[in-house]
C-alpha cells in the first residue's frame, strides 16, 4: 500500500478514501472519510449548510464525525459499498 499524501491531493467528489488524522486529545486515527461538498448535501436532500461541508468519517459503528485529516490513501476496494 502507498504512503500516505497530503489531504489537498484526496478526491472531493464523493469517493471514499482512508484519511489519517489526529483527534482533541493528540490521539492519531485512521478512519474511512468521505468529503462532503455543498452540492453533494443538496443532492442528498440537506441545505448545504456550510458548517457541514468538509471530511466525514464514522469514528464507530453508529457515529460519523466531522473530520480535519492531514493525510489519505485511496481504499483497495474492500470498503467501496460502506
């Protein structure tokens, strides 16, 4: 698998992605994120309201969380239908 890049070079058109960011408490995660721009929440029935444009991930089974990753690798495939 790659090294990680930079979270500037990840996709922003929806497709998953293994992002890699640190949390509140300096803990380092690896989560799989999706960017979420205004017109995808459009499309997806929300407002687009801007404080919900940006990296999203599920930090467990039930909760997804917005994110500030620094880096990312593309999936291999495995989670694509998540």
């Amino acid at each position: 698998m790659p090294n990680p890049m930079p979270i500037a070079t990840a996709p922003k058109n929806g497709i998953k992605v293994r992002a890699f960011w640190t949390d509140a408490d300096g803990q380092e995660n690896e989560s799989i994120a999706q960017y979420r721009s205004a017109e995808m929440l459009q499309a997806l029935g929300g407002d687009g309201d801007a404080n919900d444009i940006g990296w999203w991930a599920f930090v467990d089974s039930h909760t997804q969380r917005k994110i500030e990753p620094h880096s990312w690798k593309p999936l291999n495939g495995e989670e694509d239908d998540e």
